[in-house]
C-alpha cells in the first residue's frame, strides 16, 4: 500500500463509519415509525375512521418539503423518499384483502400442501374463502376422513412422488371430486389421474416458482384429462388470481417444457458450472460488467440460488429430457472444428441462418431487453 | 365532538407527535449523511479513485436488508428506500457535470469516427466542446493535415484492422498527443500503440454497445500504456459523461473478456443455434412462457438481432478465447455420463458446489432479476 493509499484509507474509514451510523439510526427511526402507524390505523379501526386519507398523506409531503429546504436536502427526494415510506404502510394495510372466491366454501384437499407451491396455493385458496384441507405424509392416516366430500384435491408433491400419490389417493375421493395435479409434466400424471379416478381430470402446470405472492400475469398451462366442464371453476379461479390459462395436451406440453424448462435450466447450471470449474474471480468480473452482462450473469446465478433438487428433479424428470441434453451437449461438439480453424466465415453463415430463423423476435427481444436495461440502470 | 371522538382525539394526537418528531429525526440525519458523502466524494476525486461502484452499492443494500429484519421491516421495502437515496447522491454529483468539456477546444481525431462506436464518441466530444476531426479510410490521404497539434487520437476500427490503423497513423501523431483505441482486446492494440507512438498511450474499452446516448453507470475499463498523467483529463471526461472507470491490465483486461464477452457469446449462439437447428416451435414456446423465461430467450434473441461480424470478430478475437471456447464445449461433455446414467444426486452435488461458490451474488441475482421480471410484468 502506498502512502498516499494508506493516507486515503484512514480518511475515509471514519467517513465511512459515519454513514454506516447514520443509516443504522434512520433504520431504527423508520422502525419506530411504522410501530406509531401501526398505532394510528389500530386506533382508526377501533373507531371506524377511514384509515387513510389522501390529503393527510399530500400535507405531509407538503410538509417535509418546506423542511428540506432549511437542511439543503433536495424537495423532490424527499418527496421521492416519503411516497416509499407513505406505499409501504399503505401496501401493509391492504395485503390482506383482494381475492374473491368463485366457488367459496368450495372444499379444497392439498395434498402436500405444506410444500412451497402447495403452500402458495392453499394460501391463495384460504384468502379467497375457500375450506382448505392439507394433506402430508404425516397425516396420511386421515386421509379418507380429509376427502369427505371434497370438491377438490390438487397433487402437489416431487415430480418423482406424484404417479404413487396419485394412485393412494383416488380411492378416497368422492366420484364427483375434480382430481388436479401441479406437476412439471403432464403425460404421465394425467395419465395416472385419468386411470385411478372416474371423475373429472385436469392438468395444471403453474409456470413459475412459488415464492411469488400474487399471479398478476404468471402463465398456468392446463391439459385437459376429462369432463372439462366440471373444472371450469378452478380454472376461471386462476383467471382472477391474475394468471394467463395456457391450453395443451400433455404431449405438447411436455415437448414444449423439455425446451422451456429443462434445456434452459440444463445450460444455465451448464454455464455457472463451467464458471466455477474455472474458478473463475467472479467479484472482479462483476466489476468489469456493463447492465446486460449483470442481468445475464444475474439469470445463472437465480438458478443456483434456488433448490438444487427441484431443480435435479425438473432436469432429470423423464429419458426424453435427458436424451434431448445429450442431443444438445453432442451437437455443441460440432462447434469445436469451427474454433479450431478459426472458420469465422461458418459462423457468420450459422449465425444469420439462426437469425433469419428467429425472425421478428429478436427485434421484439431486442426492444424488450433494451427497456429491461433501462429500468436496471435507473434503479442501480 | 362527540365524547368518543373526543376520546379519539386525545390518544391520536401524542401518536402523530411522535411520527412528526420521528421524520424530522431522519431529515436532519439525511442531511448529515448528504454531508458526508459529500466529504468521501471529495477525497476520492482528491486521490482519483472513482466516485461510484456499482458493486459498493448492492453490499449497502444487502446489509441493509439484513439489518431490516432485525427491526421488523420489510427488506423490499428499506431496498426501494435506499435505492432512491443512492440515487440522489449519485445524480448530485452528475447533474452539473454531463457536457461540460475537461478541456474544451483540444483537438479530436476519431480514427473510424463514422462508424457507430466512433460516431458515439465523435457525438460526445463535440457536445463537451471539442475540435472533432474524423478520419476514415476515404480520406486518408489528409492523415497528415488532420494529424496536426491533435491532443488526442482514437482509435475505433473493427477489431482485425486495429493493428495496422495504429501502425499507420503513427508516424503522423505529434509527439505529445494521447494515443488510445477502443478495441475490446487490449494486449496487442496497446502493445502496437507502444511500439510506434512515443508519447502518451491509453487502452479504452467500453463495456457497452454503440448505440446508447448518455454514458450513465456504464462501464469502461482502461489499461494504461504510458505516461498515465497524459491521459487524466480523458479519463475524468469519461466519469464526467457518467461513465464508470475500471483500470486494468491488459492481461487481466484480456482473461476477463474472454469470460464476459467471448464466453457469454457463444454460450448464448450455442443455445440459439440449437434451438434453430431441432426446429423448435418457437412461437408456440413463447406462449407457454413465463416472464423470466420470455426475458432469458429474450437475451437470446438479442444477439441475433445484432450484426453478425461484430460477433465473429468478438467471439474469434484471438487464440486464447478460441482455447476457452473449445474447452467449454468439452467441459459439457463431463456432463454426459451423469445423464445417461440418471445420476440426480452427482447433479444436485454439483449444483450446491456452484451455489456455493456463487456465494451472495446468487440472492443478489435473484432480486435483481425479480425486480426486472416485475417490470416486465408491469409493461407488458
């Protein structure tokens, strides 16, 4: 270390301790805060007094405003500022409500509803009204008495469990019951259903990972298995939840996710692997990444944040997946001739056959993601 | 007033006392910390170390939101807040700045200055102020008379013709003026500036496309050539259009690209291809996507949108990147046996390797990314 680096390192240590300082005390102050609100709108409740009021919230604003000014703090980022802190007691008053049941009082079995998407679902289910019932290895024991008159039972339990789940459990249910399964794929869990139970079948297939808390424009693929009509209430539930239904068969569906799902996840792991067999710095790569680079490195590192065997699960669920990852793996060995002639000419070709192939998309992408890097800048 | 309003009265004033009292807290600690970070910027300018790194910024905020939930409040939420005070700090600092010119009235040559990158840097420099003069192939034949008492002279040719450019110009340069290229390869363009050009030289990449306006947050590295001091006034013009400043080592420079862009490329090419190659439906795809699969084939898509020989040349630059390559598509070849033989638990096994060798920057992705995701949600 130089002198003149030792120099500036014992200057700004203590700057820098001072901010930390700081920050720890607005923290504790904005605890404290949102403590007295949480007093205010008890008090309001208890008499029945609208608990917020759009003026009340302008004044305030109005208020710090003038106040910045005497401490040199910019207006507009106090007001920035406030409109966060204002949402966010606002958003914790207000979470509990949305929701309206179709069919509430429905009866609802979720079996493996203490897993995460079994979880989210009967969450979604109890907000909405709905008389949920779970149903986990532990209470097994019950499970005729959990069936009674059920109007529902959704399987949502590992890939690798749901066919036996599936078989143990349709003896229970009601003729009449709507048998549904949140499996990855279709095929054979609607196979199964359709086989074990007499009553109306459906596929469901939520596209997206159960730490979310609303499924504000989220995709559900559903494969009809039998008697569509008598399903079309928790369909039309999952429309007011917010989702997007997405109709197939289970052959498409299942061909359409051995690309969406496990070739995707495949190359992501294949990626992030390959990074770390190499160990390569990755702090000091970050530092060297402009937003896009951030945002991609950022989509292999989701992946690793996340659970190794549902993952395992998805990637290795059925021979078909695996032989298409062969199929990849191989065909990126064709690859190998071409950088070791230095053939740029072969890739410019392949390139702009791919290209042609993507047509309009990649504009579309193009736009998409520009606007994505956007808000990335912006906000970091 | 009625006695239970009264009564109502009496218990909500001292509350909202205390939430008045508890703002004025955090404005006046907002203002200290305007303060201080105000001293920490000058003392970095003083020493010349740049004023923001991105990655400082996400360690404030991961320790922040650890620091929330010890005091019951919501991460999102202290995140959303300070996002808006660091981005106050850093527009303070940039809002006088963006045009003004370090040294107004030096003279430019953009060698390639019609291209899109030198036509970007062209643009910047005449609005800060400078003498802009373009030289490009059709009138080399005045090298000499655009050459005279140039401060500075910069280099944007595609990758492959950078050697010779430098070689050419060379001889015409005064000896005083400031040599720099902008190649996304750094040791051969600055071991060939060196060679010819006596004076000042500086290596430039910047980590980004051509085809912003405004240099915000984006990154560029520089590897000093020779007589560092020469070249100060065109790296604080950089920080100054709002760029962010990484120094280098060719070498380092050189090893990291190979990751970040060489990698990253034909990972992405190899994906894409694959999917042209088995003719996947791609439009049916896309309507059983989610948001964070459209926004990863969406990236994908991306590249194919662009032009393919600015590609070829970056994923072709040189041997060493060529080897990586090679050895990425042989590192997935190990990847073959474990799906032959089903082995989930060698997968998951290496996938918690991985994680953990992502380290934070796994749940820092999966924030980011979520943010995004809901952006994209929101707009789309």
């Amino acid at each position: 270390m130089t002198k003149d680096n030792k120099n500036f390192q014992e200057q700004i240590i203590p700057l820098r301790d001072e901010i930390d300082s700081i920050d720890s005390k607005i923290l504790s102050l904005l605890a404290r805060r949102q403590t007295q609100v949480e007093k205010v709108v008890g008090l309001k409740k208890a008499h029945s007094i609208p608990v917020y009021h759009p003026a009340r919230e302008e004044d305030l604003i109005s208020r710090l405003r003038i106040q910045s000014q005497n401490h040199d703090l910019d207006p507009d980022f106090m007001e920035d500022l406030y409109r966060v802190i204002i949402r966010q007691s606002r958003v914790k008053q207000t979470q509990k409500m949305e929701h309206k049941g179709v069919r509430p009082n429905a009866k609802i079995l979720v079996i493996g509803g203490t897993g995460q998407m079994g979880g989210l679902f009967a969450t979604l289910f109890i907000k909405s009204g709905y008389a949920v019932r779970i149903l986990t290895e532990q209470n097994w024991n019950q499970a005729s008495d959990l069936c009674h008159e059920i109007d529902l039972a959704l399987v949502s339990v590992p890939i690798e469990k749901t066919v036996r789940v599936i078989e143990k459990i349709s003896p229970f249910l009601p003729p009449e019951a709507l048998l549904a399964d949140l499996t990855s794929i279709k095929k054979e869990p609607v196979h199964q259903m359709l086989s074990s139970h007499g009553g109306p079948v459906l596929g469901v297939h939520p596209l997206f990972g159960p730490t979310l808390s609303c499924l504000d424009k989220q995709i559900i693929v559903i494969t009809p298995g039998r008697d569509k009509t008598s399903s079309e209430w928790f369909t039309e539930q999952l429309t007011l939840w917010g989702a997007v239904i997405v109709e197939s068969t289970t052959d498409e569906h299942d061909e359409i996710m051995e690309i969406v799902q496990a070739l995707r996840h495949f190359a992501t792991f294949c990626f992030g692997e390959f990074l770390c067999h190499r160990r390569t710095k990755l702090s000091r790569t970050l530092e060297f990444s402009s937003p896009i680079y951030r945002l991609e490195l950022g989509m292999v590192g989701r992946l690793f944040a996340q659970d190794s065997s549902l993952y395992s699960e998805i990637i290795f669920a059925t021979p078909e997946r695996r032989a298409l990852l062969k199929e990849f793996i191989l065909s990126l060995t064709r690859h190998v001739d071409m950088l070791e002639t230095n053939n740029k000419q072969l890739f410019i070709d392949q390139f702009e056959h791919v290209a042609q192939w993507f047509g309009p998309f990649s504009d579309q992408a193009m736009r998409e993601s520009t606007f994505l890097i956007d808000k990335l800048i912006e906000r970091f």
